[in-house]
C-alpha cells in the first residue's frame, strides 16, 4: 500500500531550466568562457551542480578540470541570488500535491540541486507546509543515483521502500528509484524524453500529473 511519495525537483516538480541556464552563463562569463545553450543546459543537468559545471566547462573548450573549483565558487554565488529565477511548478503538480495530500500521503523531495538552494525553491514556490522532507544534495550523503538519501528520507517519512512511490524525469531519478526498491514512475514532461526513460528502464511513465494518481492504482 503506498503511503509516500518522494518527488525530484527539477523537471519534475518544477520548470528550473531559466534558473539554471542563467547561472551557468553568468559564471562561464565570469570565467572569460562563452556562454551555453538552454538547450544544452537541459541535457547536462541531473547529477548535481558540480557535474553541471564540469559538462559546461568542457562543451565550450574551457579545462574542466582545471577551472572547476574556481567555477564551483562563482556559481555558488551566482546561483544562490538566481535559484528561483522564473522558476514555476509545472501545469497540475500544484493540484496533484493537493489530492495525494487529502489521501493521506507523506510527500518529500530529493534533488541534487544543493540542499540550500533545494529548500529555498521549494518553500517560495510550494509553501512550507506542503513537504515533510527537503533533502538536497550535502556532505556526506551520496548523490542520487545511490539510494542512500531516499532510503533515508522513508526512514524519516517511517514508511518502509514498498510503500514509497519515487517520481522524477530523468535517466537518473529511474536508477535511484530502482537501486531504492521503491515504485518509480518517470514523468515526461521534464528535462528528459519519454525514449530516455524508457531505454533506462522506467515501469512507468506519466505524461501528466494526472496520470499519476490512475498509476498508483494499477
């Protein structure tokens, strides 16, 4: 019987694609490199800011390696004043949220986004009522695809894996999911196709926050 959900954030939850892209530009300015494109963004983003950083770095001739750490201070700055930046929930999830609350769910997020910046979207954007757990990437938590941070949050919901559902858009939100034995559902409407999903091994798909709810029920 399901009793939660933990939701990826960004692509899922939330259109944070403007955010991104305008703080990965702002520091390859800074760092005298030439800017990305959105569509690019979109394709580097889902393994935390630091790999973001790297992939950008290297898709514009820059040293990846070499630059990071002064790149990885920079967006810092720059993406805590930018974080929310035309940032918006997608079409339904507000309602969504709404209905699995009235049925009794526990709701929780993980993102790789940091945890400073996660719990700063999701409060200004969903409210501070709506989640029971925010849970960003931080020191000495491995990053999602390992199950860690969710097993640890359905510790913290005290719902075992089974009866948690994890939902996010990418290739990386199916693995964690898996890796957590918890029933994942990817959405198609996020930073990823459905085909993605699909060749990583979604058992399910949602095309709309609507179809969640018949999901959870099948």
């Amino acid at each position: 019987m399901t009793k939660a959900f933990i939701f990826d954030l960004d692509g899922t939850l939330a259109d944070t694609l403007d955010s991104l892209h305008v703080s990965v530009n702002k520091t390859l300015e800074e760092l005298g490199l030439s800017p990305i494109t959105r569509e690019q963004c979109r394709q580097f983003v889902g393994d935390g800011a630091r790999v973001l950083m790297e992939r950008s770095i290297s898709a514009v001739g820059g040293d990846g390696e070499g630059l990071l750490d002064e790149a990885m201070r920079i967006y810092g700055r720059i993406f805590e004043a930018n974080c929310t930046y035309h940032v918006v929930p997608y079409e339904g999830i507000t309602k969504l949220l709404s209905l699995l609350r009235q049925n009794g769910m526990k709701l929780a997020v993980l993102s790789n986004k940091p945890h400073r910046q996660t719990v700063r979207v999701v409060e200004e954007i969903f409210g501070k009522q709506t989640f029971t757990w925010i849970f960003g990437q931080q020191e000495g938590i491995a990053k999602k695809p390992d199950p860690q941070a969710a097993l640890l949050i359905a510790g913290k919901l005290g719902v075992t894996p089974c009866e948690c559902v994890y939902v996010g858009d990418s290739e990386v939100d199916v693995a964690t999911g898996k890796a957590a034995r918890m029933k994942t559902i990817g959405v198609a409407w996020g930073f990823r196709t459905r085909g993605v999903l699909l060749e990583a091994g979604a058992e399910a798909i949602a095309g709309s926050p609507e179809e969640i709810m018949e999901l959870i029920k099948e």
